[in-house]
C-alpha cells in the first residue's frame, strides 16, 4: 500500500539556524505533498504545499522541495524562530481521496 | 468562518466502555474525514464521507468502529466496546466538495484514552 516516510522523529536547532525535514513516499502515481504543522493543542494546519509539476515552492521562511525521480520531498524552514517549535507531519495524496502521512517530527528551536 | 470543532477534547473510559466522538465541520464543506493518530505514529485515515454517504471507509479498524453522519452535517464515530489500543488522537477534516479534495481542515483532535 501507500507509504510515506519521515525523518529525523526529532529536530532541535539553535534559533536562527535553518531545520529541514525529509520525507519519501512509494507511490509514484503521487501528485500532491502538503506539510502539515501541529501546534500543542490544535490540529494540524497547512503551512505549505507542492504539486508534481513543480520542484520547489517558498513561502518566506519555508520553502519545500521534491524529487519525483528519487520519490522524496523536503521541507526547509530558515531563520527558526521559538514560535517554529511543534510537530510537522508530511503527506501524501495518492489520488483515491485520502492523504497518507508520515509519523511525524518534533521540532524544537532553542533559544 | 468557524473551523472544524470536536467534542470532547479529551475522555478517558475502561476497556468494554463506549465512547462517541463528534465533529463539526465547516459550514458548506460537504466532505469529512476521520482520522487517527496513535503515539508516536502517523495520522491514518480511518474513512470519509461525502454529504452522508461514506465514500471510503477502507481505513476502519474493524466493526467495533461505526461512523454515521446523518443529514450530512455533523458527524459521529462510535467505538463499542473499546480495546486498550483504540488508544490515540482522533482527528476530524472538512473539505469542500468539488474544490481540491486535498485541502483538508483538521479540528483540534479528541484524545481518547482507554484504561
């Protein structure tokens, strides 16, 4: 079945300092990856998204990028910030109307 | 615009107990998604509804889950009788029907514990 994995499960960064966060997927049928951040208390909220007919998008601070040959896509976020700091999952859409997810990866940005 | 609400935030029931979670999704969104994350995992998708109709219900566990969303609004998902690992975070989605299936707004989630 679908697949996607994420890596590292944890990321502490000093604050200013840039993070990135890699995930792989096994469908290559794959069209859509969304990154999700989860603050403590809320749902996940899209922060970002990349579609299979681009490389790279940015969005200030956070831009993604995806290899469709190597099947991975990347999130990089510069110039942490403390209020950086929560869990960010990476998805995948398989086109049959469901989102798979990766496990997940808790950033913590130190002060 | 209200977004996407869950109730309750949190319960705590025994093994053999039944619990029902709500979500409310988004005024207009006419496609809903349940999902689960237990510790430490991914968020996996349990089914999705269209109006009241289950679209896809691949990712139920087994039939001690039953989700129902009559009249097309808000919707339940009932455990009966709950096991030990039910155990996780239960998150709602709400989409609108006909825009881009994957832009999905999740609700804050109902931590279910089972003891």
């Amino acid at each position: 079945g679908e697949n996607v994995e994420q890596h590292p499960s944890t990321l502490s960064v000093q604050e200013g300092d840039s993070a990135v966060i890699k995930c792989t997927y096994s469908d290559s049928a794959s069209n859509y990856f969304p990154w999700y951040k989860q603050e403590l208390g809320k749902g996940p909220q899209l922060i970002i998204d990349i579609r299979s007919n681009v490389g790279e998008k940015k969005d200030q601070r956070i831009a993604v990028t995806l290899n469709k040959t190597a099947k991975h896509f990347s999130l990089h976020i510069t110039e942490t910030q403390p209020e950086d700091s929560a869990v960010y999952f990476c998805a995948a859409f398989f086109g049959n109307e469901k989102l798979t997810f990766g496990t997940g990866t808790r950033l913590t940005i130190i002060p | 615009e209200a977004g996407v609400t869950q109730f309750p935030s949190h319960s705590v029931i025994e093994k053999g107990q039944t619990v029902t979670l709500r979500c409310d999704p988004i005024s207009g969104h006419d496609n809903l998604y349940w999902y689960r994350r237990v510790m430490g995992k991914e968020i996996k998708f349990l089914l999705h509804f269209v109006k009241e109709s289950k679209q896809d219900e691949s990712g139920m566990p087994n039939n001690r889950f039953l989700a129902e969303r009559t009249g097309g609004t808000y919707s339940t998902l009932k455990v009966q009788p709950a096991e030990l690992e039910d155990s996780g975070v239960y998150f709602c989605a709400s989409s609108r029907l006909g825009g881009a299936l994957y832009e999905q707004y999740f609700g804050p989630g109902t931590r279910l514990t089972v003891t």
